[in-house]
C-alpha cells in the first residue's frame, strides 16, 4: 500500500495498515502536514483547545 501524505489522515490509514499487517510506505515531507502549521486548533476529537504542534505529537 502507498499512502500519500502525512497528516492526520495519512497517519490513521498507517496506523490501520500496521494494525492489519499490510505492507505499506508513507509518502510525506513532512509529518503532521498541515495541521503542523495551524495555531490553534477548536474542538478536536477529545480535546477543547490543542496546538496544532502538540496535536501532531500526541499522534
């Protein structure tokens, strides 16, 4: 599996492709894509308030 990308995305579908055990190489420049660049960021998934930095590394 080729997986382009490596935002928040692009981390879930390697995340179910290890979980699977399917063979899979991620394509990105960066990890975090653009969410890397965001300031804050509202009413994510389980969190109120996240720094786009913080949010990537809890990823």
């Amino acid at each position: 599996m080729v997986i382009i990308g490596g935002g928040p995305a692009g981390i879930s579908a390697s995340i179910y492709a290890v979980r699977k055990k399917v063979d899979f190489v991620l394509i990105t420049k960066e990890v975090g894509g653009q969410v890397i660049k965001a300031g804050n960021i509202e009413n994510y998934l389980g969190y109120v308030i996240v720094d786009g930095i913080i949010l990537v590394r809890l990823f």
